[in-house]
C-alpha cells in the first residue's frame, strides 16, 4: 500500500500551515484536466468553503513552482491555483462523481490518514511533553510570564505537534 500512495505523498504540500493538495494535481490524479476541475468547482461552490479550498497568492505559487519540478510547466498558468486541504479533497469526490475520482480519493484519504497518525505516533515526544508541562506547573504558582508562555508553548506542541519527518514541500 505505501508504494500505491507515495505519488501522492509527493504531491501533498504545506501551505499557510494546512495540508494541501494543488488543483493541477487533483486534475493529474483524476485524469481531468486542471480546467474542468475548477469549473466543476466553481458549479458547486457552497460546497468548498474557505476550510476546504482557496486560491495561492502569487508569492505562494512562486515557491511552490520553484520548489517542484514537476509544476515547471505550470509556471506561466494564467491564473492562480486553487489549494484543497483533506476536506475539499474529501468534497471533490461528490463534485466529480466518476469512478477514477472515488478510487483516486480512496488513496488521497489514506495518505491524509497516514500523515496525521505518523504526526501522532511519536509517544516518545508526547510523553515527554507532558512531563516538563507537570514540572513547569509546579512553578507556575509563582505567576512567573514567561514560565506561562512555555507552558502555552507546550500545550500548543501536544495539541499541534511539530512534524519531524518532512513529505512534500513547504512554503514555511
């Protein structure tokens, strides 16, 4: 199963801290193209609220396209990309009701599923988290700011933690 997903690992990016994947992408997968994809988006509109898709900025796409060879030839694309996270991918499958969509958003939502339990799966890091937050705890009594902020910090990190192995590429 792994080997089946690792094309699409490759092609889920991070951009403004969310898990996406580009249009042109989807439309790749799909076996659509990127044109049709949109205008099918665009007929159904209500269903992709700002959560589930939105446009790159310029500056976005740029780092993207600089990042990614295979997005060099989109470089000159009149307009702008649209970015779907899990949920707009998720809703893509009602849009493009076709039997490569269904089987291609099974997959999409596996690797989806796979790099939440792999951010999850660090028990190591978690535990040890939750340690120094009931060290640092024991001192907060003194009303001490910054001991506040880093157990903000911390509960931040366990709620969000941090990504430690990178899959695809980042505008961060």
């Amino acid at each position: 199963m792994t080997n089946e997903l690792t094309p699409i690992q490759n092609r889920v990016y991070a951009i403004r801290g969310k898990r996406v994947m580009l249009d042109s992408d989807l439309a790749y997968l799909y076996e659509v193209e990127a044109k049709r994809l949109n205008e099918a988006v665009k007929r159904n509109l209500k269903r992709f609220p700002d959560d589930f898709m939105f446009q790159l900025s310029k500056d976005e796409f740029d780092k993207v396209v600089a990042n990614c060879d295979h997005l060099q030839k989109l470089k000159y694309r009149p307009t702008l990309p649209y970015a779907f996270t899990e949920q707009g991918v998720a809703m893509l499958a009602a849009v493009l009701n076709s039997q490569k969509a269904i089987d291609v958003n099974i997959q999409i939502m596996r690797v989806f599923i796979q790099l939440r339990n792999y951010a999850l799966s660090d028990e190591t890091i978690t535990e040890q988290i939750a340690e120094l937050r009931k060290l640092l705890m024991l001192y907060i009594e003194k009303n001490d700011k910054r001991v506040n902020d880093i157990i903000i910090a911390l509960n931040n990190l366990i709620v969000q933690p941090k990504e430690t192995k990178k899959i695809g590429f980042r505008t961060d």
